[in-house]
C-alpha cells in the first residue's frame, strides 16, 4: 500500500521546488524519470514531452486505466530586454496579475534571482492605488548587467517549500500533488489492471499534452489526478460562503461536473463506493467551472469515460498554495483502493 | 574596506517592525559594541552608541542616525475559520500583499501567506480591481483551534521574503528600507576605528521612524547633539519610478536640499563628495525629507540637521532593491565629514547664505 511519509514529502519538495513551466517541463520530467525508474514496463518520452508510463497487469480482462498528473506549473515568459536587467514578461497559464507585484521569482535554467517591484506607494497617487498595477506595468528586474538570460526564458514564483502543522505552503502544489500521487501509484501499481501512467505537460494552457497521451494510450477510461482550487474562505460580509469548490481537510475531491467534463457516473460510483467502504474521507467537488486533464481526456477517439480526483488546495496559481498532508494522503489512498477494486465489468453497465 | 554584505543580509532576516524592534537592535547591538566606546538603549528602544571624539571638554557631539524599524503588518481579528485580519502598520501598498509570505509573531513564530479571497466572496463593487487591506486575509495553515491558542489581537506581522543578491552587486529584500543605512553607519563606523575625530559621535539606530519619527524625536532630545545627519533611503530610478525625485541605482548616495536642511552642513556634504569624488545626487526637498531628519531639526532648540539617501527600487515592497556600492560610498562620505570636522565647525556657521 502507499502511503505518505517522509520520502513522499521530501519528493513533492524536490517537485514543487523545480521549474516547470508550461512548454518547459524538462525540470520537472526528470525527476519524473528517475523516480519511476525500474517499476514501470515502458517508459517513453512522446512528442509533446509527456511522459508515457505503463505498468501490465496479470489478471484476466484487465481494464486499461490511464492515470493523467500534470507536470507543468503556471509562470512566465521574459518578453523584451529592456536593458540593466529589466525584461518585460508575459504570464504563461492563468494568473490573476493582483498576485504579481512584489513578489520575488526565478529565471532561467539556473533559477537566477529576480524580482517584481511596484513603485513606491509614496508615488502613488491616492485615487490609483483602488486599481489594480496592469501587467504593461511590472518588469522582472534581475539586477544591472545581468546577461544570463533572454526574451523567451521561462521564470516562476521562488516561493521555497515549506510545512507547518497538517499543512503544506508552496508553490505549484497545482499539480505537484497529483505527480506525487502518481509517481507512487506506478511504484505500487495493482496488479489487477494495466496502469497507463501519463504525466503531462502544457495542462495550464489548454489541456494539450493530455489530449495526445490520451490518443496514443486508447485507454478503457481515465482518472485525472489534480489539485483543486478549494476556494473555501470566509465570505466578507459574514454570510455563507455558498461559492467554495471543496474545503481543506475533508479528504480527496471527486468531480461530478467541472467547465470542462461531465465526469462518468459510473467511475464516479465506484470512488464514492470505494471510499466509503474503505472509511476514506472524500467529498464531492460542487459542480462548477474550472477543470483537469479529463478536459481533453474523455473527448478522446471514440470517447473515453473519464472523471477527476483532485486533493483540495487553497491559492493555486499564486507564490503560495495551501494543502492539508492529511487530504493528499487520502486521495492517495483512495485512488490505489479504487483501482485495486476496478471489476472489470465496471464500464459493462450503460453509462446512464 | 570591509564587506558589509553578509551583516545586511543577517539585518535583513531579522524582523523589527515599528515599535517591536529588539529583534535588529540585538544584532545591530553586537556588531557596534566593539566599535563603540559606550552603548545602550533609550527608553523607547533606540539604540546609541557613543564613540568619543579628541576635543577637550566640552567636547561638540554629533549625531548620525538611521532607522532600524520596518513596515509590516498587525493582527486585528480572527474569523471563524482561523484566517487573521489585518492592517498596516508604516505605510503599506495593499497591492504588494496577496500571496506574500509572512510570519506571524504569536505565541510563537508561524508562517502564514497573505490571501485574496476569490471575486464571489468579495463586495462585488471591487470586481476586478485591487483588493483593499480589510478584505485580505492570513492563512498560517493550521485549524482554528491552534489559530486561537497561538495568535493575539495585536500580533505584528512581517515579510518573509528572504534576502536575494541579484546581479551588478545589488540586493533585494525587505527592510532594506532603512537596514541599507544601518548598514552603511556600520561602514562609516569601521571607518572610524582608525581615523581620530575631534567630535563626540553618537550612531543611533532610530525606532518608529516608520509611524511617526518617534525614535528620532526622542534620541536627538535625549543626546542634545550640536548636528544631526539622518541616513535613510530614497527612491532609485527603475519600473515605476522615473521622475525628478528619482536617482539612479549604484551612482552614490543623495545629499538633500531644502527647508529640512541646514544649508551649512549641506554646502560642507556637497563640498566634500566632490573633493573625494564621491559619486552623489543632490536630492531637491522642497517641502521635508520624509526622514528622521524632520524630527530632529525641531528637537528642543532646534538642531541643524541634513538627510542623506541612498537610492533604493521598489521602496515599502518586501523587494526592495540596492546596490551595495552606495552603501559604501554613504558610510565613508558620513565617516569623512566626521573626520574632517574642526571642533569650532558650527560656531563659525553664520547665516550668510
């Protein structure tokens, strides 16, 4: 059985440390690699850079169960050098460009140190400071004469891992959780299925390394492995906060629906089914927007019945998320329950 | 001359908001004890530290100071869900806040991130422009529970962006606003090791300069010194920042100009700098410094006092940036005038200008 301990957080460290983003996953692939190295049967590295791992069973009628994680992160690109250190950059994936100013980051292959300032608030005019710094107006400054990096360069948040009672603060947690996961699924893979393990690349902007892995598996269906945005604080005027995804604590979150999947009922059965009767904790994501993987997966070929399984995380796509080591335990547990319990008839009933 | 990096860096880990300083002044206190003759704290918690000069008595003393306080940010409430509501303590940019590491200073010292709930949990007026400081929040990741065992109304709350050297000899972090100037006092007090002043010099390192000039009224009133130099930092040139009241990052300090400004010790600073070639700005001040220096030029008697600036980028953000070269030319400019001054220096000052 796998589980969570130290060397799992010390991977998912050594993971959400690394820089890898969208379109420049090598960081984060490697450590991918080696980790899986020796448990998998096939390991290859596709056009994209996904990297494609599978693990046979040996029972009979074994399903094809594709496991997706992606391994980019949202980030940066530098735009223009604008001389003495100062490049103008692009955002890479979804980010809320309040999150930006005074953060500090890290370009390049050798993560060299940056940062993003915003002008002193003794400049600032009163009437300006109830609207937001645009992005037109921040530059990643790494200091004068630096020439080690150039337009094109990828750069991320430099927030350093860290934990504090049940929690975890770091950045990329989206989805270093779910390679985490995934990593020790390969390297505990049931035997009663084939495990068809896709870490994937470019999910922060559109999806794109799953939508090629899923072709190139043709599983019998698919589980993305995520991290969710739980979206689960307090509400300003002290009502109910009726807008939370999922809330911190309350074990994995199995999707229903999210803006990009009507997950498949009976897979969704079968996690709930599988939790309860193994006294998991989990809970269902609300309904709403966002999405996985299982975006691009479950549109796959002929169609693929595919669902999501994400482990509540607070802040994704900002210097620092928030997750509960208890939460990413559970979803562990019951996405290794789940596939060790797959019957192979589960896909036999029509889907209703 | 010495490398000052490594001391501001340790100056830069160590937090010292407004009003709770000991933290820095124990490690500013260590570094200066060998340096001074005499040192102690003030009843608010400035920091003086005397270096006697070789006039005889009564010996003029001066006074060179900088402020070792930081803004920051204070606890105000705990909600039902254990994230701490803030406000600002120093002038604070509520831009710069979410997704910034923090510590909170509990019971003990917990890390916390300052968060933006999402658009739905916010007055919907806001929308999509900035989030103002009373609807950030903390989250220290643990259940409320502990949140309420470990946390006060009142706790202060600093940054925790760690010091980063950047390339071309420059350093970003926060409190640079003003430990770039403790620093450079530190320079200027090496200097003096070997070079006999005839003035008694009190280095202070100021508290509550941030919420008010608080250390610098009640030091300069306490040490009743004949000059005041105030060091502190000013706005570098760079994103942001490009107008007249902006200087160049790593081409000297700032001598200031203007009514905060005795015109006596502005002529002998700019003198100076320019005989020893000393690269400077002259940093026009038409109204006041916004530095200690306020203070003390109306402390008591009045006291002739002049501001220096070392350029920084990014001012009040946990990324401040400076060149350290400016903060070895600022200590060894203050370290020279000390050296060079004549015991009779303000007695001959007459209002000719």
């Amino acid at each position: 059985m796998p589980t969570i301990g130290n060397t799992q957080l010390q991977l998912l460290e050594k993971l959400c440390n690394a820089m890898a983003v969208s379109g420049d996953e090598g960081e984060v692939r490697q450590i991918v690699l080696d980790e899986i190295k020796g448990y998998a049967d096939q390991v290859k590295v596709d056009a994209l850079g996904n990297v494609l791992a599978t693990h046979a069973g040996s029972g009979e009628n074994r399903l094809k169960v594709m496991l997706a994680a992606h391994m980019d992160e949202v980030g940066f690109m530098l735009a223009a050098d604008e001389g003495e250190g100062i490049f103008r950059f692009e955002t890479v994936g979804s980010i809320d460009v309040r999150q930006l100013p005074g953060k500090s980051v890290i370009v390049g292959k050798e993560h060299l140190p940056g940062v993003i300032g915003a002008r002193p608030i003794h400049l600032v005019k009163e009437d300006e400071l109830k609207n937001k710094i645009p992005l037109d107006n921040l530059r990643i400054d790494l200091g004068p004469g630096s020439t080690k990096v150039k337009p094109g360069d990828r750069a991320t948040f430099a927030t350093r891992f860290q934990r504090t009672g049940p929690s975890i603060i770091a950045k990329a947690l989206d989805d270093r959780l779910g390679v985490a996961a995934l990593i020790e699924l390969v390297r505990h893979a049931p035997a009663n299925i084939d495990l068809l393990a896709a870490f994937t690349v470019q999910e922060e902007v559109g999806l794109r390394g799953a939508k090629v892995a899923a072709y190139a598996f043709d599983p019998d269906l698919a589980i993305a492995v995520d991290s969710t945005l739980a979206n689960d604080l307090p509400a300003w005027d002290g009502e109910e906060n009726t807008a939370y995804n999922t809330k911190l604590g309350l074990g994995p979150a199995i999707y229903v629906a999210d803006g990009g999947t009507l997950s498949d009922p009976r897979l969704v059965h079968h996690l709930v089914a599988t939790a309860e009767a193994e006294a998991i904790p989990y809970q269902l994501r609300q309904p709403g927007g966002g999405g996985a993987d299982a975006g691009a997966i479950h549109r796959q070929r002929a169609g693929i019945p595919s669902v999501s399984v994400s482990v509540p995380g607070r802040y994704a796509h900002t210097a620092a998320s928030v997750a509960r080591i208890e939460d990413w335990k559970n979803t562990l547990a019951l996405l290794h329950a789940a596939l060790s319990k797959m019957p192979p008839e589960l896909l036999t009933s029509e889907r209703v | 001359m010495s490398d000052i990096l490594p001391f501001l860096k340790e100056l830069l880990y160590a937090p010292g908001l407004s009003g709770y300083e000991a933290p820095v002044a124990k490690i500013i206190a260590e570094k200066w004890r060998p340096l001074v003759h005499k040192l102690n704290r003030s009843r608010l918690g400035s920091l003086h530290g005397l270096r006697r000069g070789t006039a005889a008595e009564p010996r003029p003393s001066l006074l060179v100071a900088a402020h070792m306080d930081a803004i920051g940010l204070m606890v105000t409430g705990i909600t039902e869900g254990g994230f701490l509501r803030l406000t600002a303590i120093g002038s604070v940019d509520a831009r710069v806040l979410p997704g910034q590491p923090v510590t909170v200073h509990g019971r003990e010292g917990l890390p916390g991130i300052v968060v933006q709930p999402s658009t739905r949990l916010l007055p919907p007026e806001i929308g999509n422009n900035s989030v103002p400081l009373e609807h950030l929040l903390v989250d220290v990741g643990l259940p409320p529970r502990k949140v309420n065992k470990l946390i006060h109304i009142g706790d202060p709350i600093s940054f925790t962006q760690p010091p980063l050297e950047l390339t071309g000899e420059t350093l970003a972090g926060y409190t640079v606003d003003n430990r770039a100037s403790v620093a450079a006092l530190t320079v200027c007090l090496e200097e003096l090791q070997n070079r006999p002043h005839t003035w008694d010099v009190w280095v202070v390192a100021t508290v509550q300069e941030e919420t008010g000039w608080i250390g610098a009224y009640s030091s300069s009133y306490q040490l009743r010194p004949q000059i005041a130099i105030v060091l502190d930092t000013t706005w570098a040139k760079g994103p942001g920042a490009n107008d007249w009241n902006t200087f160049p990052l790593g081409k000297g300090p700032t001598i200031t100009w203007g009514p905060n400004i005795h015109p006596a010790l502005y002529k002998a600073f700019k003198e100076l700098a320019e005989r020893l070639e000393i690269p400077h700005a002259v940093e026009i001040t038409p109204l006041h410094t916004g530095t200690d220096a306020f203070a003390t030029q109306v402390t008591a008697e009045g006291i002739p006092s002049i501001a220096l600036g070392i350029p920084i980028r990014y001012m009040h953000t946990p990324v401040e940036v400076v060149a350290v070269k400016d903060i070895q030319r600022a200590g060894r400019l203050i370290a020279e005038f000390i050296a060079g001054l004549h015991p009779d220096f303000m007695a001959k000052v007459t209002w000719d200008y």
